[in-house]
C-alpha cells in the first residue's frame, strides 16, 4: 500500500523528518514543463524535497521537468514508463536507482557531476533517447569524445548508449548487457578494436539500425545481442570472431546476406533464426571456415534453409554437405564456383568491386566480391 502524508499539486509527499519529504507518487496528470519543487509546505510547516522514492513518478506524464538541486536521489524506476521530452537532474542528485527511466519516452539526459552511483539498466528502452552527456568533472562517469554514451571511467565500460552514439570511442574496453536496448534513434554503430566481445542483449530491438562495423579484434558475440534489429540487411563477420551466442541475430526480419569469418567455430542456438511463419528475406550465407561451426541446435538459421544458398570454401564442400545441421540449407555449393563469375569492364576503368549479388561495395566488405570482372576472396 502507497503511505503519504499529504498532497501538492497532483504530486504526494512522505514527511521523512522535520525538515525533509520525498516524493511517493503523482495523480498522472499532464505536468506540461513542470519544475519540481525546492520545498512544500504542510501544516504551516516548510519542508525540504529531499527523495524521489521507487516509482515516484512512474508513468509521468509531461514535456521539460526541472529537477531542484535539493534532491539527493532517485529510487527505482522513478521516471520509468514516463511520457517526457527531456529531464534536468538537480546539482545535487548523488544516487540514480536501478531502471529509473526504463522505457521512458525522453530524448535527453544530462547527468551533472554531483551523480556517483547509477544502478543497472537505469536507461534500458528509452527508445527516443539520442543524447547523454555527463558533466565534465564527474568523478565516477564521462561521456568522453561526445560520444552520447554514459561510460564508468574507471573501467571504460560502457554502460548505456543513445542514438546518438555512432561510433563508440577507442578507449571502451567493454559494454554492458542491454546498453542500446530498444534504442530506435540509432542508425549505425562502429565499433573499435579496444572490444573483444558483444554483450547480450547490448543491441535488442534496435530497429533502425543498418550498419554495423565490427572491429577486426571481436572475439565473440553474446547471445540476443542483436535481436529484432530488423532494419539489418548485411552483416559481415570478421575473421576474428570465435563464437556467436544463441539468438544474436535472431528475428532481424530485413537480412538478406550473411558471412561469416574463417575463425568461426560456435553458433548458439537461433542465431539468425525468424519465426518459421514469418517470409524470410535471406539469400546467401557465406562461412568462411574450413571446418563447419559447430551449431548448438538445428534452429540455428531457421526460417532461412529452405532458400537461401550457403557458400562454403572448395574443400570443404563435402564437411558441410555431409554436416547434419549444415547440410539442412537449399543449396550448398563452393565459393569458387558460385553465384556471379564476372562482370564485363574496360580494361582502363578503376577498380570497382561487387557482392555476388551484383551490388556496388567497398573495400571493407569481407567475403567474395567481384573486382574489375574477376571473383576474388576479401578476407
């Protein structure tokens, strides 16, 4: 049960002691460009707005909100499921609670250098979010190179990423789980050879996304950790890639081609799996390995064997063929005779490459390309 102690324009307030209350909820009203109040009074009694309590202004509905610099802390999911523009977090906010602005509709934050404790997924699906910027000075965070990332400085983690974080800076050695989820601002992400590893569900439901540039250091790519991305249509592996979690590339509904690199030795259970009800759009997967990967399970590219083509190096065509999760795919053939053998071009014309699709790409696409009429292997 909800326990206040009195009432203030739609906002309810718990005295804590003589001279301090928090804030335990509000009646849901549009607050429009609300600035929280600095102090309330009660009974001929002023009193200091000290707390927002877990789930203060769950479900809030509003366009600017003014924090004062009286708050100290923000519970729990206390903007969570919120339908705000922007947020100014007071001066004095120390404490950030765990899922504070989950799913919240805001797409700015500012988080000043007073802030030294954020709790886990404190931005997860903020969809709109496209700007983070953390107050130089901050002892425990930065958002360094404006890179739109909350970051903890002492571990170059980062922690949460907006949409407008296009290329992760060279300094991040790590993201944390569910960074991006269901981040919709975000069309494209770089990221540096500082990280060896993708962690789960760092990019889940990121809709918009269409390009992604790995790093050629990637070790492995963590189970969901880009599921539902549906704006993909590409994604090239890199050779350094060890292993690839269950569902990474699950329901990315757009993906028409994969390759996927020499060094590729574990493929998780649905890693590129669609429901089997949904049209799948995948036409060719190309593995450049010449020992098949081992699949977790037969799903593991469901919903694509029965039309899309796997290309696979000459010797080790039979492996695959004779693989029994492999062998499942429509139509296995070996790289060096497949698909586009060459595309007519005077002898003078600069050096243009091709996918076996006939498609125009540049000199980083890995896999086999079509350059200046010749297939050649771009590893």
């Amino acid at each position: 049960h909800l326990i206040f102690d009195f009432q203030d324009n739609y906002t309810y307030y718990r005295i804590d002691n003589d001279e301090e209350v928090s804030i335990v909820t509000n009646a849901y009203v549009d607050m429009n460009d609300w600035d929280i109040p600095s102090t309330v009074d009660f009974l001929g009694r002023s009193y200091t707005v000290r707390n927002i309590e877990d789930k203060g202004l769950y479900n809030l509905v509003g366009n600017n909100i003014t924090m004062p610099n009286t708050i100290k802390r923000i519970g729990a999911k206390a903007f969570a499921n919120s339908f705000i523009n922007s947020i100014t977090i007071g001066d004095s906010v120390e404490v950030i609670g765990v899922g504070a602005f989950n799913e919240s509709e805001m797409r700015n934050i500012y988080i000043p250098k007073s802030v030294n404790s954020i709790g886990d997924y404190a931005f997860i699906n903020t969809q709109n979010l496209e700007f983070i910027t953390v107050e130089e000075g901050n002892p425990v965070y930065d958002s360094r190179e404006n890179c739109n990332a909350l970051i903890h400085s002492a571990t170059n983690r980062l922690i949460a990423g907006a949409g407008g974080c296009r290329v992760i800076p060279s300094s991040v050695t790590s993201i944390a789980d569910s960074a991006f989820y269901g981040n919709r601002r975000l069309t494209e992400i770089t990221i540096p050879n500082s990280i060896n590893r993708i962690a789960n569900g760092a990019f889940v439901g990121c809709a918009n996304l269409s390009k992604i540039m790995f790093s050629d250091s990637l070790k492995s790519i963590g189970g969901l950790a880009f599921f539902a991305n549906i704006s993909l249509t590409t994604v090239e592996i890199p050779n350094s890639v060890e292993s690839i979690e269950g569902g990474a590339f699950g329901l990315c509904s757009s993906l028409q081609n994969i390759t996927l690199g020499s060094r590729l030795k574990f493929i998780g259970t649905g890693a590129f799996a669609t429901l089997t009800l949904m049209q799948n759009s995948v036409d060719s997967v190309i593995c450049l390995a010449t020992t098949p990967p081992v699949m977790e399970s037969p799903n593991c590219f469901e919903g694509a064997y029965g039309q899309a083509t796997l290309l696979v190096p000459q010797a080790s065509l039979e492996l695959y063929k004779n693989d029994p999760n492999w062998s499942q795919f429509y139509k296995i053939v070996a790289i060096e005779s497949s698909g586009i053998d060459e595309i007519p071009v005077d002898d003078g014309a600069p050096r243009e490459r091709y996918n076996l699709q006939g498609q125009p790409v540049g000199d980083d696409y890995r896999g086999i390309v079509i350059e200046n009429g010749k297939k050649i292997l771009n590893p």
